[in-house]
C-alpha cells in the first residue's frame, strides 16, 4: 500500500495526509475546495515547521512530507490509483452516503474505503457500496499528528483481513490501533 487518497480538507483531512506524507505514502488530498487545499498545505507546513523547531524531524523530512502529497479537487481522478481511500468529510450523513457511493464508482475495486466518522455506522455507510466487506472505520483522533489512538470500526460485513491490513497500517505509521465493531 504505497498511494493514499484522503477525502476532505479540513481538520482532520489534512492531519491524516500529513501523517502518511510523514509516513513515506503518496497522498491524494481531494476537496471539492481549492481554497480549502491551499489551507490545508499552509496548515501542514506550519505543522511541519513546528515539528523541525522541536528537533523531532528534519527539514529534509518536513520537504519529503511536503513532497508526498498531491492536491485535487476532482474525486474521480484523485482516487483513480489508489489503495487506500481515507473519508474525512464533514460529520452529515447524506454527504458522507454520496461520498462513498462515488468511491466506490470511481477507486479501485481492490481498494479499501475507510472513513474517520466517530458517529455513524460503518456498516450504513458500506451498504451503499458493492464492496461492504472492503469498508471500515478508520478514526483518527485531534490533532491527527500528536494523537496516538486509532479506533478501527468493523462494520458487519467488514472482512477480518481488511481489519489486519488497516491495523498494521496503522501500526506503520506509529499509532496505536484500538479494534471495535461497529
């Protein structure tokens, strides 16, 4: 897995890319905004550049980071040749039902369609999809960069080795995976 999309530029989206940026993955930050993607980078490079006055990287690694990640504002493209695809959109249900009606149209059938909600259920969101064994809850916690824990949520279709992937991805990018079911 080495090509990540996120959905949605705000908050969240953009301290998930940051951390698979940081990570060494390829990331997609898709957002229907193009003003919204400019803050997002502007956002992650100050969080950058306070990561290099800690010392707790490079500046070499903040470039890389930067480097990582790609801006777009057309879903279809920014998911086309992906393996991951990472929902961070705004907590509304019927945007969120849309949003993975079009995932699952335009990623990679083999794709893993995760979405960071805390409040809706995995297994509502996967039922709008083909492929409900390949979506699950992948709950980052604010601020994304600092915050450890990553809650992963079974939908009830959600199939166990699509759990193990998301856990050691998780795992990879030096979280600490917490496995429940929806």
């Amino acid at each position: 897995m080495q090509k990540i999309a996120v959905i949605g530029a705000g908050t969240m989206g953009n301290g998930i890319a940051h951390v698979f940026a940081q990570h060494g993955f390829a990331v997609n930050l898709v957002d229907v905004s193009a003003p919204a993607l400019d803050k997002a980078l502007q956002t992650i490079a100050r969080n950058l550049d306070r990561q290099v006055g800690k010392g707790s990287i490079t500046e070499g690694v903040k470039a890389q980071t930067i480097g990582n990640i790609s801006v777009q504002t057309d879903l279809p493209t920014g998911v086309k040749d992906v393996s991951l695809v990472v929902e961070a959109a705004t907590e509304n249900i019927a945007l969120k039902l849309k949003i993975f009606q079009d995932l699952d149209q335009h990623a990679p059938a083999d794709a893993i369609l995760a979405t960071n909600t805390s409040s809706i259920s995995i297994t509502k969101i996967a039922a709008v999809t083909k492929r409900p064994a390949k979506v699950i809850g992948m709950h980052f916690m604010n601020p994304v960069p600092v915050m450890k824990l990553v809650e992963i949520i079974n939908g009830y279709a959600t199939d166990k080795a699509v759990t193990s992937t998301i856990v050691a991805l998780s795992e990879k990018l030096e979280k600490v995976p917490c496995v429940v079911n929806d």
